[in-house]
C-alpha cells in the first residue's frame, strides 16, 4: 500500500452527488482507409481490455480506515480486476450526430465512480458518421491530472500513421516504454541541465529560505484585502454573485469546439501578450456576453481560477502536481482591449508571485488560501462565499499530428469539474494546429451552455477587431470542418441579433446542438416556413384582383366629377 498525499485527497473530500471530482477527456478520431470497421474497433477494444499487470493507479482501489476519508486514505492493488467493467463500447443512436456524442458525454460525465473500484473508465464509442469514431476517459483528480491524463494518451498515439501500437497505454509495459522514450528526449549528460541547476537551487532555497518565500506570498495576497495592491487577484476577494456562481447539481452539459492555434496566438501577440493571456480574454468576452444574455452582468468583474503546472519533466508518477492563480476577468469592462490589458495585468502579478517560489512553496502556499474552499464545498456555503467565479485551464498537448494504429486523431476536448459558485468550467488542450476547447457546466444554472461556442467565437472576432487584425475568411477547426453539415440549434430568441452574428464569417456553426427535442421535426418545420409565404400569396390573389376591378369602375366616375 501507498499513501495518497493530501493534495490528492483533497478531491475525495469535496466529492458530494452534485459535485463529482473526476476529469475527463473526448477524442475524435477518423478511421484509416481500407479497413473494416467493426474489425478495427473490436482490435482496439482487445487491447484496451489488457488484463495484466496495470500501472499506477489504474490496478489499484481507495483503502481507509475507519474515519473515512476523513482519515489516512492508501492505495492497494486491486485483487479481483474486471476489465469488462473498466473498458467499455458504445455506440450512438441514429444519425449519429455531435449532438447525440455530446449528449453521451454528458451523461457519463455525471455519475460518480465507483469507489470500491479502481477509478477509472474508458468508453470506445462507434457510430458517427464519416467514419469516425470516439473515446470518452474518465478518472478521478485524485488519481490522475490534466498533464498526468497527457503523458497517458500520449502513450497511445504515434506521429506516424502506419506505426501500430499492440499494448494497452495502462499497462505497466506501456508505462516503461513510454518513460524510456521521454529519458531520449533529453539532452545529453556533461553540462548540468537547467532542470538540474534549477533544483538544486530549490533545494537551498528550501533549506534557507522557504518559509520565508510562502510568508511574503501570503503578505502580498493580504495586501490585495487591504486595498495596497489593486492589480492581483486572490481567492474570496471581491467575487460576484451571478448567474454562474451558484449552487450547482449533480446533471452536467458538455459542448467542445477548436479554434486554430495561429489565429489565437496572433490575436494575443497584437496585444503583447500569452496565449494563455488570449484564452483568458476569449474566455471573459464570452462570460459577458452570456451574462448580459440573461440580464445578469455584475458591476463588479468575475475572477477565474487558473491551475498552473508544476510537475517536472518526465514526471508520470505523480497524480496531481499543481498550483493555482486567481485571474481577473475584467467582464465590467466594455473595451476589449482595454479588457485585454487589465486581464494580462492580473495575470503578470500573479505569475511575479510564483516565481519567487519553488513549487513545493507553491503547494503549501495554496493549500493555505485555498483551504476555505475545501471549508465552503463541504458545508454547502461555496455558492454564497465563492473563491472565484469560473476555471479556465490551459493543458499542453501535442504539437505534431497524432495517430492511434492508423486512426487520424482530430480532436482532444477536456471534459473538467464544475464546483459549486463555478458553474461552467472552460479546459482547452493544444493539438496539433488547433486549440481544442471543452466546455462543461452544471445543466441548470447554465441553460444553453452550448451558445457558449458561438460567444467564444464573437469574443475572439471583438479582440482581433480592437488590434486590426480582422479579415475576411477564418480557418476553421475540426469540428467545423467535420461536421459543416450540423443544424442549427435552439429556438429564435426574438432579440435583436449581434452584428458578429449577422456576418457568416464570423459564427462559428452550431454543432453544439442541445441535447434533445426531435430532429425530425426540423425539415417540416423548414418546409412549412417555405410553404407560408406561397400560400398567403394564393389567399391574397383573388383579394387583389376584386380590389383592382372595384377600382377601375370607380375611376370614370370620378373623373367625370371632375
């Protein structure tokens, strides 16, 4: 047995029905050509099902005393493994479209895991159209994080589409594999490495000075309560009540869309700023806009929650290793670049902070500010006393074009944890030329998540705008391109439409299509709309003809008057 550290236990703790702490992941793959798929699928599912020995902590189960949770929590290897149970096939009903994965996604993603169980499980999902095909993983955060969820799926794919993988990435033979061809990565011995210098250096100051750097961190985050700093933000310190921070139940909804790599990353240059910068900003233009959708816009700005990775290279064994920083979101602010900039601002105090801090510094540092948090989720007060308003989560991902036995990988969407007071959780990966963003939020206090994507997009198309780099013509992602033919969703509002709306290159298509309703229905609906005007014009005819004759006896009359 091991141990699990508190940080990992953490999530076991503020587990509750509405609030299951499990990540997860949807990827989109095209079969390779010339091949059966059913034959192909029940291959890949036969490897899945590997019933050997497992790596961490995909063999092992929760053991714990008789405190609970509450108490010392290990991890034991799991006797009695059922892989049947672990690794699962689906398949979508007809037509088979993002809107039924979507709805599937969002289903699997609102059931707890089972804790007598190791916590985890993989659905291959066949059934969508251009022959493709699916996988939905989830885990629990205390097993495994965004990163670790990276090195995992990374294990599975190759930059070549004819290299076949015959091993299961959760095999502990996997694992090795893997761990040997990050060590060649590297760069050769003789120098000490910077990763090298940098620990060391940790090290002393560790020994010199840690408690030290946490007390000054924690200085700053009291000075931002006491007015001295108006730049950084912290967890609890002005955060608004609104339409997203509320008590949130155990029913999710799930939506995911990519925007090209490029086309952000130019967007955040302009204003000299990160990429991470540029999805934060993307991020806070779509909360506005949705807030003012339901006349809900708070004077004061909401804040976003940031994990900030501070797993070392090559680290596959830890489950979580991450710190987090408080964002302000600027969403009082009208200007987009004017938002921009009090964004990037929030994020360099943040970042000036860490950087003065090894990252075991930074653990402790926000295990202590966070700590209420954990405080607010178990006696249900988080949605009154939230310590931020939102989660925006960057995951580097591959930058190379993926392939899984031959299957072309086109999407990786992050599946991530609403919280109670952070209703709706923005989680994007990088994947090859395109930033692939996953959108999950509580189906209540979030109706409609899925207008999110078509926000995102006017966000972006307002920031390019502001910095002149507006065009005509936008590339579009996978989603986009895959599925150009997806109806449109939801009802007309009847409000005034947007001017990013009224121009096509701007709006993204809706393939985030609300889950539900008969489909069916649409193309008599179109047809009925197209028959009314031909049918008034039928009715009015004869109308019109009696009109005109009325018109031409009365005329002589007249003019003899005259």
């Amino acid at each position: 047995m091991r141990r699990m550290p508190i940080t990992d236990a953490f999530f076991l703790l503020a587990e509750s029905r509405r609030t299951p702490m499990h990540v997860g992941g949807l990827n989109l793959f095209t079969l390779p050509k010339d091949v059966d798929d059913t034959t192909f699928l029940n291959r890949l599912g036969e490897i899945l099902s590997y019933d050997g020995e497992l790596r961490r902590p995909f063999g092992e189960k929760l053991k714990t005393g008789p405190l609970g949770v509450a108490g010392n929590i290990f991890w034991e290897e799991e006797d009695e493994m059922d892989m049947d149970y672990h690794i699962r096939h689906s398949a979508l009903p007809k037509p088979g479209r993002y809107r039924e994965l979507f709805a599937l996604i969002s289903r699997l993603h609102s059931t707890l895991l089972d804790r007598s169980r190791p916590l985890w499980e993989l659905h291959l999902i066949e059934g969508l159209p251009n022959r493709q095909f699916a996988t939905y993983f989830k885990a629990h955060h205390c097993a495994i994080d965004g990163v670790g969820s990276m090195h995992l799926m990374s294990s599975m794919y190759s930059t070549n589409a004819h290299s076949k993988v015959k091993i299961s990435p959760f095999s502990r033979e996997a694992y090795e594999l893997y761990k040997k061809q990050l060590a060649g990565k590297r760069p050769p011995t003789g120098k000490p490495r910077e990763n090298d210098v940098r620990a060391a250096a940790e090290v002393l100051r560790g020994q010199l000075g840690g408690t030290v750097n946490v007390a000054r961190a924690l200085s700053d985050a009291a000075g931002v309560w006491l007015g001295r700093n108006k730049t950084m933000a912290v967890p609890f310190h002005k955060i608004p009540k609104s339409a997203v921070s509320t008590q949130i139940t155990g029913a999710r909804r799930f939506v995911a869309q990519s925007w090209p790599f490029e086309r952000v990353r130019a967007m955040g240059r302009a204003y000299d700023g990160t990429l991470n910068d540029a999805v934060m900003a993307m991020c806070a233009g779509a909360l506005r806009k949705h807030l003012q959708e339901q006349r809900d816009l708070p004077k004061v700005s909401l804040k976003a929650m940031a994990p900030v990775s501070l797993r070392s290279a090559g680290d596959m064994d830890s489950a979580n290793a991450v710190g987090m920083v408080i964002v302000d979101l600027a969403t009082n602010v009208r200007d987009p670049a004017k938002r921009f900039r009090t964004i990037k601002a929030s994020m360099d105090a943040s970042k000036a902070q860490l950087q003065q801090m090894t990252p075991g510094e930074i653990q402790v540092y926000t295990g202590i500010t966070q700590a209420p948090l954990l405080l607010g989720q178990l006696t249900g007060l988080s949605s009154r006393f939230p310590a931020f308003s939102t989660v925006i989560s960057n995951v580097p991902g591959p930058r190379e074009r993926r392939y899984w036995n031959g299957a072309r990988l086109e999407g990786m969407y992050p599946v991530s944890i609403p919280f109670d007071g952070a209703a709706v959780n923005f989680t994007l990966v990088s994947n090859y030329e395109n930033l692939d963003f996953g959108i999950v939020a509580c189906r209540r206090s979030v109706p409609q998540v899925q207008r999110m994507i078509d926000y995102l997009e006017e966000s972006l198309a307002e920031l390019e705008d502001a910095a002149g780099l507006r065009r005509r013509g936008r590339t579009r992602g996978p989603l986009q391109r895959l599925n150009a033919t997806e109806p449109a969703a939801g009802k007309a509002s009847g409000k005034q439409t947007s001017p990013a709306r009224k121009n096509p290159s701007r709006v993204v298509p809706r393939l985030h299509a609300k889950a539900g309703g008969d489909s069916r229905a649409q193309p008599k609906r179109a047809a009925a709309t197209q028959a009314a005007p031909a049918k008034a014009a039928r009715k009015a005819a004869p109308k019109k003809a009696a009109a005109k004759q009325v018109a031409s006896k009365k005329t002589p009359g007249r003019a003899a008057k005259k």
